[in-house]
C-alpha cells in the first residue's frame, strides 16, 4: 500500500496555498478538487495587509501589482483608513478569487503538488495509520491513502460531515443577492442603508459590482444562483433604479448562515478556510482568515509529517487559529446587525461613529482588519508572538526572508554572539525598527512569528523544544 503522506481537499485558494507549503517543506501532496475546471468567478476580491505581506514573502507579490489598492476599509460600512498601518503593504487589494486561484495554483505545482480535477470525495475510512480516502472521477471509483487529509472544501464541506467534526452553527434569516453586470452607468454606493434594504455598488474596469439585502424578505430555498430578473427586481426594490439594461457577467446569493467546529483537527483529519469557519462575507475576511489558516497549518504539518514536530505543535494550529475565527465571527455578525438592521440601530450607528473618528478606535479598527492584531504563539511579552515584519531585519545581504520552512535563531546587532545551534539554523541581523528591540537573539517560526525573544540561552532552548522535537530533527537529517 501506497500512502500519501497529505491529501488536501478542495483546490480553491486555501487548500492550493497549503499544498504550496507543504511542497516547499518537502512534502508530497494531492489536491482532490470535484470541479473539472479551474473556477472564472471573481466571487471573494479582497486581499488584506497580512496577506499582501505573506504573499510578498513567498515571491507572490506580482498578484497585487495587478490588483487595485484601497486605502480605506470599514466596519458596518463606516470607514476609516488603513494606510498608517506599520506595514510594508498598508491597505486591501482588490483582485478577482480566480486570479488569486490561479497563482496560488501555479505556486503549488511548482512545489510538486498533484491536482486531481473532477474528482469528488465520496468517504473517509480511519485506517491504522492512515486515511482511507474514496473517490469518483473520471475512472470510476477510487482508493487514496493519506497520512494525513485536510478538508479545505468550503462551507458545505464533505470532509467535516465525512468526519462527524463537532459543530455550532446559526441558521440563515437573511439573504443577500450579488452580481457582477456590464452595460450599467450607475453611481457607486458603499453600503447605502434604505427604508427597504441594503445597497451597495462598485464599477471597476467597465464591470459593476451590486449587492442588494430586502429588508424583511425570508430567506428562499435555492437549488442554483439566482436569475438576473431576481437580482432587477430586489435593486428596484431597495434603490428605484433599473439594471435590467446590463449584462450580468456573474450572478451569486449568500444568506448570514454562520458557524465553526469545535475542533480544527480530529485525529489524522483537520479542515481549514470555510470548511472550518463560516459567516455573511462582510468585511472581506473569510478568505484571508482562510489562507492564514493554511499558512499556520503548513509548516506544523510539514514537521510532523517529517518527524521532528515537538509533541502537540499540530494541536496548536487549533488553539491558534481557532480564537482568530471566533472572534472574526463576533465582527461579522455585530457589522450584520449595524448594516442589516432596521431603524432600531440608527442610535447605535450613531455613537459608533463617534467612537470611529478617535484615534485609539480607528487604529485598533484598522489593525484587526488588516489581521495584524492576532498573536500565534505561547503568550510572552512583546514582541512574542507576533510577527516579525515590524522589526526590519536586515542581514549583510538584505531584509531577512521570513517565508521559511523550518525555526531559525537570529542573533541580533553588529556585535551579536552565541553559539550556533546543532539542529536550527542561526543567522545574524541588525533590527531597524523603532523602537529598539531590547534583546539579543529571536526564534522565528517558519510563518514569520516571534516564538522567543530575549538574551537567556537557556531561555531559547526551552522555546526551541515547544517547537521541535531535537532527535526526530537529527534522525531526519540522517536520512
């Protein structure tokens, strides 16, 4: 029997970004994806700062010279800017999600992935130690072995209903239509609230972009998208304008159905992006959420699949990512609330934008949206647990890569001293951030996070064995 070490579920851009990982660790991938073709819808078009960062730091940054820049963002449609973030990439990208997918698909197979189209997963069999994967394709029936299967299958996933994953979830109460339509000159709206609903429109490069809520309309049985005529007459509804003059390129409905998985992973199965997590897509998170998922996961499966993961590094993808989605839960449905709501919610919207035009609000604002609010990593002082972008790490030869696959110790300042370590690569630096680091020496996670910072040997090996496991990391090497 041949088993193989990951199967990833879904070729969207979660599970193409992990596959891309886990190649550029050395571990061999399949991507099992139930569409014959690669998707052309624009669907999710927003890039966040952490995600302009991380896809820079893995030679991806050509997707957002494409893509258009945004300065601003919002929470419940009331805005504020983002571009005093301490980032290199201070802002959103807008880029159509079949671009992204396409890049990120071209990063996996160049990283070795196998992309199996038109396959659908049909059961999941826990073997001794193994998975047991059953599929339908092209062929018929198929058997596939997996060391370890990640669901990154979306919402409705198969793996998390296969699985039996523990889940608390919200029903739909409200549905909102969505189209993408040539043809039309009307003026862009950002989140207008009216008597009837919710509208909002955007025209970029000769393609406009509408969404409309009716206010009080139960939410339909759909077995497929909408008609355009659904979409017509729910804009005429809200706004009393008429689109049934354009063309729609792209039609979609989404309803505030919401819900997340008790446990990231269940034994040799852990799922990732919506088919762990899953709300109304305000704000744009759920597809940046999703792909900070896989680049947590990748290099924690990558060292237990190689063997030298120290005991419960998987587990910790978990109890970090697991909070992140909840609280971005939290955001989605108080933003729900404040946009969706009727005439109750006009005091409230009121006072918040008060609270949004103090500064303290608008920063803590614009560093949860960027995402670069969340921490990874066991709780320390700053800059523990978070990232290292901030510190501007500069060797001889330039920035420091931060897109690594495995722990590295970087001793820091022009004078900087101790010993290399036998199993974790150590590179000297110089942090030109302000202020000042008050430390000597770093231990940077493969995902760019600060898992120690200080000037106590014995301090940094503690922090190295939470993250490795020294003889497995020696056994590997051997082989």
């Amino acid at each position: 029997m041949t088993v193989t070490p990951v199967v990833i579920v879904g070729a969207g851009p979660v599970g193409l970004l992990l596959a891309g990982e886990l190649g550029r660790a050395g571990v061999p991938v399949v991507v099992v994806e139930r569409l014959a073709e690669a998707m052309t819808e624009s669907r999710a078009s927003q890039l966040s700062t952490l995600t302009a960062e991380l896809l820079h730091e893995r030679g991806l940054g050509a997707l957002l010279a494409e893509a258009g820049h945004e300065s601003r963002a919002h929470f419940a449609g009331l805005g504020f800017e983002l571009s005093g973030l301490d980032s290199a990439y201070p802002g959103n990208w807008k880029v159509p999600q079949y671009r992204t997918e396409a890049v990120l698909g071209e990063y996996a197979r160049r990283w070795g992935a196998t992309v199996l189209r038109g396959h659908e997963l049909t059961g999941l069999t826990a073997g001794s130690d193994h998975v047991v994967c059953q599929l339908r394709g092209p062929a018929g029936r198929q058997r596939l072995d997996a060391g370890f299967v990640v669901g990154c299958d979306g919402s409705d996933s198969t793996v998390r209903r296969l699985w039996d994953f523990p889940v608390s979830a919200a029903a739909a109460t409200r549905e909102l239509l969505r189209a993408d339509v040539t043809g039309l000159r009307i003026r862009d709206r950002r989140f207008e609230r009216w008597p009837g609903g919710l509208a909002v429109a955007a025209t970029r490069a000769g393609v406009t972009r509408v969404m409309v809520q009716v206010a009080g309309q139960p939410v339909p049985a759909r077995m497929g998208r909408p008609e355009f005529g659904a979409v017509v007459r729910a804009w005429a509804a809200v706004t009393g304008e008429d689109l049934s003059g354009g063309t729609p390129v792209w039609l979609d409905a989404f309803d505030n159905s919401r819900g997340q998985v008790g446990t990231y992973r269940r034994g040799r199965v852990l799922l990732a992006g919506d088919a762990a997590h899953w709300h109304l897509p305000i704000g744009g998170q759920a597809l940046n959420v999703g792909l900070h998922d896989a680049v947590n996961l990748g290099w924690k499966l990558a060292a237990t699949v190689r063997g030298w993961a120290a005991p419960g590094l998987l587990d910790s993808y978990h109890d970090e990512r697991h909070p992140v989605a909840a609280r971005v839960l939290e955001h989605v449905t108080a933003q729900e609330t404040l946009l969706l709501g009727g005439a109750e919610v006009e005091s409230l919207r009121a006072i918040l934008a008060e609270l949004v035009g103090l500064r303290p609000v608008r920063d803590h604002l614009a560093e949860t949206t960027a995402n670069l609010g969340d921490r990874s990593g066991p709780p320390g002082p700053s800059p523990i647990g978070r990232r290292a972008t901030t510190l501007r790490l500069r060797t001889d030869s330039g920035p420091l890569p931060l897109a690594d696959t495995e722990p590295v110790i970087v001793r820091l300042g022009p004078d900087a001293h101790g010993p290399h370590h036998s199993t974790v690569r150590t590179v000297r630096a110089r942090c030109d951030g302000v202020p000042p680091l008050d430390a000597t020496a770093l231990l940077l996670r493969p995902d760019g996070y600060i898992a120690w910072a200080g000037d106590d040997e014995e301090g940094l090996e503690q922090a190295i064995e939470k993250l490795l496991w020294v003889e497995g990391r020696k056994e590997n090497a051997r082989l």
